[in-house]
C-alpha cells in the first residue's frame, strides 16, 4: 500500500484560501463596519427626520409632554403658514442672490488665486500662504463688530452686499488651501506641451486647467454654498432696519413670540431652508466625491 506524500511547496508560497472561507473571515468585521456605519448614519439623520416630523404634526402634538416619533394625523398647516408670510418669497430669492454671488465669486478667485501661488514664484508666497491658514483660525464671531463698523464705513449696512462681502472673505482661504492641491497635481510638461503647440497661457488656464480642477471647485462651492445660505449671524448683525433685504433664516424669527414660539412654523420654515440645500447637493454629488478624493489623495 503506497503512501500518499504531501505536495511540496516552493519557498514563499502559500496555499490559496477558498472563497467561500475569504468571505467567512472578512464577514465578521464587514458587519461590524456596516453597523457601526448604520448608526453614526441614523445619528446624523435623525435630527432631520424629527424636524420634519415637527414640521408635519398639528400644534397638539407638538407640544404634548409625552412626544413621539411618528404621527397618525398629518397636516400641512405649519408650511401653509410659512408660505403665507408676508416677503417670504424675497426673503428666499434675496438668500439666493447672496449664496450664488458668493459661489461663484469665490470660486473664480480661489481658482486664479490658488494659480497664481502653485505656479509662480514671488516675494512672500509663503507669508502669503501662512496668512490664508491664519485666516481660517479666527472665530467668526471675533470679527463681528469689527466688520459691521467696516460695513458701515462703506455705506453697505442693509444691503445684499454686507452678507456677500464676508462670507467671501471666510469663503476664500478654505478655497485657496484646497485648489492648491489640483493645480499642483496637474504636471507643469502639460503646460509646456500646450505652449509648444501654440496655446497662450489664458488659453491653457480656461480651457485645459479648469477642466481639470473643476472637481475641487464644486467641492469648496458646497462648503461656500452651506455656510452662506444657513447664515444667521452676519443677517442679524448687518441687516438692522432694511427688512427687505432679510434672508430666510431671520425669515424664522417671525415665528419666535413673547408669550409662545410656533414651533411647527419654525421646524416647516427649517425644512424649507433645507431643500435647496439637498437640491444643490445631489446636483454636484459626483464631482464633490471626485473632488473630496482628489484633496485627500494630494
């Protein structure tokens, strides 16, 4: 009876798993990721199912001492008084004219900007770079005063353009810091190469570099685009007697009274905000992932 002798393996190799057995190993911490995954996600998304939920419960509900987490009776009167607020469609088209103009001008600058100080050499460049980082560690809220007596200086208090001009200025930095990663990570020989082949360097910077970092610039247009349209405190600070020029979140303020807040109308006008936000995300959802993994990777 011969003996059967084990296969000789060569130095270095090892005996290949079977799938099935790979799939059995690793599927105890896929489902441990995937849960844990699944909770910081119900975490994040409740406030915004309650918010809603508020937004659609009558007033009985809303302010009973025992709250629950769904509702057998919905209504919509809470959004019927939001929309039936006097200005309220200025108020949201005056919202939308200062987060675009802040978008769109924060990303053309931040794209000539961050540009300029990956491709160029010049004096202070680093002074220059360090300033923009300094910039972002100021509390907003340290500068306040600072830029409603410069607002008031240059005759802009009660205007659109006491909101567009700071949150440009806090819009910008962030901006800078992220596209200097995409203008690096396109090689210099691109360039040449263009050069040679007879492309001016405003050609080459329109047609072939912005294409390029456009990824980058849809993601720092949604930081831009958030901060801008969900903010209270500059709306509050600079627009002080001109209620016309109000945005939608002092819209809100309607509904906070003396005796007792409407909280329904406050979630509904909330939800309200909330969509053009969500509107804008899914739009630029493929290039703000591109775009956030270019940043990371560089």
């Amino acid at each position: 009876m011969t003996a059967s002798v084990p296969p000789v393996r060569a130095p270095g190799s090892h005996v290949r798993t079977p799938l099935r057995a790979r799939v059995r190993i690793r599927r105890p911490g896929r489902l441990a990721a995937e849960a844990v995954t699944l909770l910081v996600a119900a975490a994040v998304a409740f406030p915004l199912y309650w918010m809603v939920l508020s937004a659609l419960k009558p007033t009985g509900e809303i302010q009973s001492a025992r709250p629950r987490p769904w509702t057998l009776s919905p209504t919509l009167d809470s959004f019927r008084r939001v929309f039936e607020q006097q200005e309220f469609g200025r108020y949201f088209l005056n919202s939308l004219v200062v987060a675009v103009s802040v978008v769109l001008a924060s990303a053309l600058i931040a794209f000539l900007a961050a540009t300029a100080v990956t491709r160029f050499r010049f004096r202070y460049r680093t002074t220059l770079l360090v300033m923009f980082l300094i910039a972002q560690m100021v509390p907003v809220e340290a500068l306040t005063i600072p830029l409603f007596f410069l607002m008031r200086d240059l005759g802009q208090l009660n205007t659109l353009g006491s909101l567009i001009l700071p949150h440009l200025a806090f819009s910008l930095p962030f901006a800078i810091w992220m596209l200097r990663g995409f203008v690096r990570a396109v090689p210099e020989a691109l360039e040449e190469q263009a050069q040679i082949d007879g492309a001016s360097r405003t050609r080459f910077l329109w047609q072939i570099l912005f294409p390029l970092v456009l990824p980058g610039l849809v993601a720092t247009s949604v930081f831009s685009f958030i901060s801008t349209w969900n903010d209270f405190l500059f709306a509050k600070s600079f627009l002080i007697s001109d209620t016309s020029q109000s945005t939608l979140p002092m819209a809100l303020l309607v509904f906070f009274k003396p005796d007792e807040n409407d909280w329904g109308g406050i979630m509904a006008g909330s939800t309200v905000m909330t969509v053009p936000v969500l509107v804008f995300f899914v739009l630029v959802q493929r290039r703000l992932v591109s775009g956030l993994g270019g940043a990371v990777k560089d």
